[in-house]
C-alpha cells in the first residue's frame, strides 16, 4: 500500500509532519528520500519542534547523526556524505535506543534500514508543491499511515 499527499505549501509539509509525529513510537525509523531541496530537512525540522525540541535543528550533512531530546530522542541523520566518513558511526544501534530516527538521503544506504520502517519519497511539481509518497514496512507503520491519512 502507498499512500500519496500532495502538500501545496510548507505549511502543509509541517502539517503533515505534525501528523506522523503525533502517532510517534519508540523506535520509529523513518526514511526520507528526495532530491536536494525536496523538503527531508524542512519536514525534519517540523517533527522536531512537534516533539517539544526547543533546539534549533540544522542539517546534519557534515556531522552525520545529530542528537536531540524532546518528548523522546530525535536523531536526525543525513547519509548524503557518508561515504566520505571513514569510521563506523554505529547507524543500526540508533533504531533500537527508544528514540525516533529520520533518515535523509536514506536510499543511499539500502542494506542498513531496518525491515520495519516508514518511507517517505518527496517529489518536487513546482516551486511550492511536493508529492510525499508514504510507503509503510510492517504492521506498526501500516496502521500509523492509515491512521493518518
Ligand atoms: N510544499 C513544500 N514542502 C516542503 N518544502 C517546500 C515546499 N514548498 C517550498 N518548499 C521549500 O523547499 C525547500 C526545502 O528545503 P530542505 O532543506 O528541506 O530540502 P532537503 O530535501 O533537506 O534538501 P537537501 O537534500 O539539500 O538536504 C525549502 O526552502 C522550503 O521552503
Ligand atoms: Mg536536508
């Protein structure tokens, strides 16, 4: 099952974002794949401040993983360079540390996501206008999208 949203401004990104956050569960994976300036970061950010993260949250392209505390843990990876990152970042151990992980530019590492996850494919129309393409993996994800759309 696919589930496709067209959101006509950023407002409604945030509006969508604010939906999927409100049906959160510790260890929630989700994956958001989309070309640069689809929106990952700027949905990212509205699930973010919808946890109760007061922190300014800032793409991590260079750091990889960045850590946040809301309502639960955040932790916001962006994989677009990981391949220029010579160590182990341990990606796999951050899906079972209670928190919710986002994963920008995660189809970039196919082999490491989990069998369980939330997958969200931004594409650009124009210059406000996305179509997200919400895909669940498992039983947990299926229910949350049906419970959001
Ligand atoms: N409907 C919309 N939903 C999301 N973003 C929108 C929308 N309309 C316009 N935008 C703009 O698109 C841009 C999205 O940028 P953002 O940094 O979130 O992209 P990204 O996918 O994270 O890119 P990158 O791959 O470079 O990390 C923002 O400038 C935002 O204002
Ligand atoms: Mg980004």
């Amino acid at each position: 099952m696919e589930y496709k949203i067209t959101t006509n401004s950023e407002e409604e990104t945030i509006e969508l974002a604010q939906n999927i956050e409100s049906e959160k569960f510790p260890n929630m994976v989700i994956c958001l794949e989309g070309d640069l300036g689809s929106g990952k970061t700027l949905f990212t950010k509205a699930f973010a401040r919808s946890m109760g993260i007061k922190e300014n949250i800032t793409s991590p392209t260079f750091n990889i993983i960045k850590e946040y505390i809301g309502e639960m843990k955040l932790f916001h990876m962006d994989v677009y360079r990981l391949n220029e990152v010579k160590e182990d970042l341990g990606i796999v151990d951050y899906f079972n540390k209670r928190g919710v992980t986002i994963i920008e530019w995660s189809d970039l590492i196919p082999d490491l996501l989990p069998k369980n996850r939330l997958e969200i494919k931004i594409r650009v129309i124009d210059e406000n206008r996305r179509v997200f393409v919400l895909v669940p993996y498992g039983q947990k994800y299926e229910e949350l999208c049906a419970s959001v759309i």
